[in-house]
C-alpha cells in the first residue's frame, strides 16, 4: 500500500526567500516526497543576489511556483506582505525557507485546517515555536488555544503571532494590517504580535510543536538576521539575574508597547 496522498485544495504555500535557494529548494522538495500538494505556491523573493535569483527561475520551472520579486532588498515585512497579496487561495500555509517539515507535518496539517474550517473564529494554526505557550485551553487532535490574558505576568503570551510556520486565513493582513515595514524582522513581527493580540485574533498550536518542522541553516547558506553575541546572550542565557531582569524588563515592555500601539 503507497504512502497516503494529501492534496489541500484551500491552501497556497507562500515561502518568503533571501539568498538560500538550496534551502529553498530543499523545503520544496520535502513536500513533494511527503505526498503534499498545495493549490498554489508562491515564493517571494527579496532581491536575493544574482546566483540565486538565476537559480529560482529554475525552481520555477521544477516546482511550477509564482515567483515575486523585488528589485531591491526591502525587509521580511515587505516580503510577506507582497508574498501574501499575491495569493488566490483562501488560506496560506507561511512558511521561510530555512524549514523542513517531518513526517508529522501533512497530518498536523490536515487537522489544522479541519479545525479552522469547524471554528471560524480561529485566525491562525502554529506549528512550530521556541517556547511553550503559558496559558492553553486543548481544543482536539493535540492542538491548544492560546490564551491572552493581560494581566498575567507572562510575556511569552503577547506570542499568540510568530512568523514561525503556520496556518492562516489570507485575509489575515485585512483583519489585522500590514506587517511594519522599515523595521528588522524581530521588531515587524513583535509588532504584528502586538496587533494580534490587540485585535483579539485566534491562535491555536500542537502540543508536539518542536516535532512538526526542523529549522536547519547550512553552513553554506547561514541564517539572513544577524545577531551580535552579547546580545544573543542576554536574550538567551540561564544566568539567574539576567533571566530575572530580562523578565521584567519584557514584562514591562510588551505591555507599555500594548497599550500605545
């Protein structure tokens, strides 16, 4: 008996791309050997450098995906929002280039969308994070609602949005804007955090999320947001005292950046 065939009909695949066309064409090429076909697939691209725009007209050709360029490099705001606009299906699976789906992700994917189509209220489906979401009402098949409440001390549940992959309605920009753009890519995303939770969106993730997609930057194509080492240290370290004033310091931000938003 062959491998189980999932075609989701409902569904564009949009892949924001900057100089990783081997990561790119990996992602693509997962999809096909797992059995997945979308309606449509865009990828967009962010003025990547030559060499590798040549060789996404030759993905083009191999994967048959609308490509959406730009002249220059914009930001990943831009990116997503030109990517997103050029869609034509009722939901966009978002996913960057530097991801790679498991063996879990076509069924993951597929209750997903049942769940979405069930409870229109719901704007978005994670599949993957860094840290687990504090506050979450389980829902059916392993999926959670995260819940927002501002008052809890929590930072980490202003997350409800990431630009890690997921599932969303592409009505997603006319519900809650335009990603910001003229800022880096960490600062766009917190703020279309921000507005997620301001507009009470919807958001729902698998209990299994680290086990859905891998994040795997090669040597030869490394990840496009550079990060300075003290300040990855400060962001990520267990060192008791900076945890507790990172902590505060994020509790307080996220909520003044909340309220004069």
């Amino acid at each position: 008996m062959g491998q189980e065939l999932f075609i989701f009909k409902e569904i564009a695949l949009l892949v924001t791309h900057y100089n990783r066309s081997l990561s790119l064409e990996r992602l693509l090429q997962s999809f096909i050997d797992k059995r997945v076909r979308f309606n449509e697939i865009v990828v967009s691209d962010d003025g990547s450098k030559e060499e590798h725009l040549s060789y996404l007209h030759q993905l083009k050709e191999k994967f048959g995906f609308k490509l959406i360029c730009s002249d220059i490099n914009r930001g990943l705001a831009n990116n997503i929002n030109k990517g997103q606009r050029a869609v034509n299906s009722p939901f966009t699976l978002y996913i960057q280039e530097d991801f790679i789906p498991t063996e879990q992700f076509p069924r993951r994917l597929k209750e997903g969308l049942e769940l979405m189509k069930k409870d229109s209220q719901i704007d978005l489906v994670r599949f993957y994070a860094y840290h687990k979401h504090p506050y979450l009402k389980p829902i059916q098949y392993g999926f959670s609602e995260m819940e927002f409440h501002f008052w809890r001390p929590n930072f980490w549940q202003f997350w409800c949005y990431s630009d890690h992959p997921h599932l969303r309605k592409s009505s997603f920009l006319e519900r809650f804007g335009n990603f910001r753009e003229g800022l880096n890519s960490d600062r766009a995303e917190f703020k279309m955090a921000i507005s997620f939770v301001q507009k009470k969106g919807k958001s729902i993730i698998h209990e299994s999320f680290r086990d859905i997609f891998i994040q795997a930057n090669s040597q030869a194509e490394p990840s496009q947001v550079p990060r300075k080492q003290f300040r990855k240290y400060l962001q990520l370290t267990d060192f008791f005292p900076i945890k507790i004033i990172r902590t505060i310091y994020r509790n307080i931000k996220f909520r003044i950046d909340y309220l004069i938003t």
